[in-house]
C-alpha cells in the first residue's frame, strides 16, 4: 500500500486541507492507523493503541467542520507519550508493578488537546520510569530508530519522535527533565519544544499511581513535537496557559511575540563544543555549516561570549540538582547505598558522576544553596539575552547509537571520536536549558555520513517561546527541515 499525500504532511496544511474539505478527519485518522499498522511491528512507537476512540473523535470532528467550527487541532491526528493520564488507557511509565494501573481521568494537558479538537490514536513507548534515553521496558518491548533499527530513538520520548519520522500523525506530546523531548527529536529528524519551566501545567503527568495533583515538578516539563517548527506553536499554545485549579483563577498567559521575524535580524551565540561534553567529528561539522550558512544568510553569529555562563559550573550544578529530585523516589535501601557511595567520594574528585552522586546526598539546606546558585544563574542568562536573541548548541554528542540495554547507566559508555565516555555525561547538553527552566526548540540540521539525522537546540529567554521556535521556523524555511527515512517512506 502507497502512503497518501497526507502521510508527511504538517499539521498547519492538514488543518487548511480540513477548512477546504481536501480531506476529512476520518481519513486521516485511518492513513495514520494503516501506518502503524502496516509498520509498526518493526518500530514499536505505538505502545498502547486506542483506535476505536480516535475514529469516533474524528467522526466528531468531520461533523464540526461541516458545521463550521474552527478549532487549532480540529480533526489532527495525534500521539502521546505513555506518561500522560489519558482516561480508560493505562499509564505506567514503563514500571511492570503498575502494568494495569488505568485513570479515570484525562491529564489537564490531554483535556486542552481534545477540546481543541485534537483525535489521539494511541499513547507511545517509554524507558522505565522516564529515566533513559532508549525507550524500552518489560512491559511494552523496545523502541526502534526509524533511521536504523539497530538505533535508539532516543528517550524518553522516544515512541514520540518515532511515531513522528515514521509518519503516524504530525503532532506528539512529550515530556522533559534531561533532553527527553529535545534528545528523540534529534535522533529521529523531528523537531522539539522544551518550553520555559511551568509554562505548560503538568497536572495528570505523573508517576501512577499517584493522584493528578496541581505540581510542578522541579526541572520538568511537557511539551510539543512534529515534524515541523510551526506546528510546535500550534501544539504549545493548546497545552500552555495556568492551571485553572491554582493561578487560573486569577492569571492567563500572554507570550511575547518573537523577538525577530526575518532570519538576518537575529543575534545568536554558536557553541559546537565543549571540554565537559566533547562532541564529535559528525555533530560539530554539522553546527559549523549552520553558522555559516547563518552568517551569509545575514544573522548577526557570534562563536563564543564571555556572558555565556560557565558550562562546567552550570554543568555540575544541575547533576547534583537532578539527582536530588530524582533520589526522592529511590527505594530505602537503593538511597542508603548511594548516600554512603556518596559520603566517600575525595572532596577533590569535580567529576560529573561524583557530582550525580553527590546530589542524591544533597541535603535540604545544600538544594537550598543550590537553588540560589540557580537563581544566578539565570541572572547571568538574563545579561546574555540583552546581546544575543539565542544560543545554538549541541543536544547530544553523538547521533543514534545502537541499543544498549546494560541495566546500570553509569557503567555504560558512548564513544566520541574513538574516545570513550561515560554514558549519563551527556546530561551536559540537554542541562545547559533545563537548569535556568529556558525554552529550548530541537531542530534538524542534516544527517551524518551513513544517514543519522543530527540537530542542535535553540536556547532562549526566559517565556520568550515564540522567539526560539520562530528562529527554528526561518532556518527550516531557509535550509530545509524534516525529511522522511526512506525504508518509512511508502
């Protein structure tokens, strides 16, 4: 069976060819459907499928339209990431203890899309408890890369960014605390937004079975992917906006506008590199094109600042801070080793493990001192932003590696140039964002000799989304964006 015309097609055009009834909601809901049916067995995006439900939302849909009615999502197919509470679907987070553990009721987020007008399909694979990038479990099965199936997609988001590149709807919904939407975008060629820390409520997206309380969970978000950069705003502004059991009663959001709206207009700091998190030959030469191809373009492109905060500092800072979020939840006993592991370690050693280690012992007068640092932190992004409109760096070092499911993480190891580094160092990247709460929009930038798509991450200030996503907009518009793997690409 051939795909559709409809099969790669972004959300925004889908939406026009719905106004102009090119197309009705039903059939693309069942060109999504005959995808992940005719490929998924290979990729295993789709983790838990909901068929049934999605046909008849999108027979609402068609009836809408032909009423008249404009909704930003009306009859777009769609996908979300396991996490989220969506009514009569289990939510298990990969954990095989709550394998049968169901909601009664959709997560805030998942409400907001189906008001829009939105028809999900199904909920996709997740690492165990969010906490990988690979995206398998003892419940679902391993994730594949489109690109390679011998390759992570990445993670945790993983099943997202391979529903996307395999053509299974245009528009997913993922989250992020160490590059979970930002790290598959980049390894699957699609795109990500990390929003700004809070700015899209978490209420419904949390571990099962704990009740879907208004939290904000300290370093995490949710957010928007697709295949495209505008499509993330069309995503961004369903989700965003407070929750109107808190600051919903007396707050509503009003992002800025994008600072520029034409490439060369644009301010931008390029880091390919850095001696904390080297990346290799593929990674840097694939940033150093864009900023030349930048610079002729006319944007105003600087390779180093001396506003940028200091990254090993950054760096360490947000090890020991996610850890000590992460900690909370250990098990009494797997806490108490790690804490003695941690009470040993030379006070000499800056290490990135030793600093991990050190965070999961951190106690609450040092998150406190921690938490201050952030704050000057964020001080010092601030002073850059009045010079710079962005930063463009790295994601991860590395494109798609193959699977490596050895259980313990710190003692796996990624290869870089030959060299070989430990494997959840490359928390680096994604950190240089998550730390200050900034919005960060995952692009693709091009692919590697043997056909790994590779990326960066445009780094903004603070709730000003629309500028980071709007420059991903114009250098997919100037250079091109998403491009189908061909072995998908029926």
């Amino acid at each position: 069976m051939a795909k559709s015309q409809w099969s790669f097609e972004t959300a925004t055009n889908l939406s026009a060819a719905l106004t102009a009834r090119k197309v009705s909601a039903v059939e693309l809901a069942k060109d999504a459907i005959a995808r992940i049916e005719r490929h998924d067995a290979k990729i295993n995006a789709i983790c838990v499928r909901d068929f049934e439900r999605g046909l008849e939302a999108a027979r609402e849909a068609d009836a809408a339209l032909a009423r008249g009615e404009q909704k930003a999502l009306l009859g777009i197919p769609l996908t979300v990431k396991e996490s989220y509470n969506v009514a009569g679907l289990p939510t298990t987070w990969g954990i095989p203890q709550q394998k049968n553990f169901v909601p009664g009721e959709d997560a805030l987020s998942i409400t907001r899309v189906k008001d829009a007008g939105g028809v999900i399909l199904g909920k996709t694979n997740v690492p165990l408890g969010l906490g990988d990038w690979q995206s398998y479990n003892d419940i679902y099965g391993v994730t594949n890369n489109p690109w390679d199936l011998g390759r992570t997609p990445g993670g945790s988001s993983g099943g997202s960014s391979a529903a996307l590149a395999a053509g299974y709807g245009p528009l997913s919904l993922g989250s992020d605390i160490g590059g979970s939407l930002r790290v598959p975008a980049f390894h699957c060629g699609v795109y990500a937004h990390k929003p700004t820390y809070a700015l899209a409520p978490s209420r419904g997206h949390v571990p099962p079975p704990f009740p879907p309380l208004p939290f904000d969970r300290d370093l995490a978000v949710i957010g928007p992917m697709a295949r495209c950069a505008a499509d993330l705003s069309l995503l961004l502004d369903v989700i965003a906006g407070p929750d109107p059991l808190e600051a919903g009663k007396a707050y509503r959001l009003e992002l800025p506008a994008p600072r520029h709206t034409t490439l060369k207009d644009f301010r931008v700091v390029v880091i390919d590199t850095d001696p904390v998190m080297p990346t290799d030959t593929v990674v840097r030469g694939s940033i150093d094109r864009l900023a030349a191809n930048l610079d002729r373009a006319g944007v105003k492109v600087a390779r180093r600042s001396e506003l940028l905060p200091d990254f090993a500092a950054s760096t360490g800072l947000y090890m020991r801070m996610l850890m000590s979020f992460l900690a909370a939840s250990y098990p009494p006993d797997v806490y108490s080793s790690a804490q003695a592991a941690a009470h040993a370690i030379p006070p000499g050693d800056t290490s990135l493990g030793a600093e991990r280690l050190r965070g999961i012992a951190m106690s609450h007068r040092d998150w406190l001192m921690a938490d201050g640092a952030r704050a000057r932190l964020r001080a010092q992004w601030r002073e850059l932003f009045r010079q710079y409109d962005a930063v463009i760096c790295p994601i991860m070092p590395t494109p798609a590696y193959k699977h490596d499911h050895s259980p313990e993480q710190e003692s796996r190891q990624i290869h870089i140039d030959g060299k070989a580094y430990v494997y959840p160092d490359q928390l680096s990247w994604p950190g240089i964002a998550t730390l200050p709460g900034l919005p960060s929009t995952a692009i693709p930038t091009g692919f590697s000799p043997d056909g790994l798509p590779v990326g960066v991450q445009i780094v903004g200030p603070w709730l000003e989304d629309r500028t980071t996503i709007k420059l991903g907009e114009l250098i997919e518009r100037e250079f091109g964006g998403f491009k189908p793997p061909p072995m998908f690409d029926d």
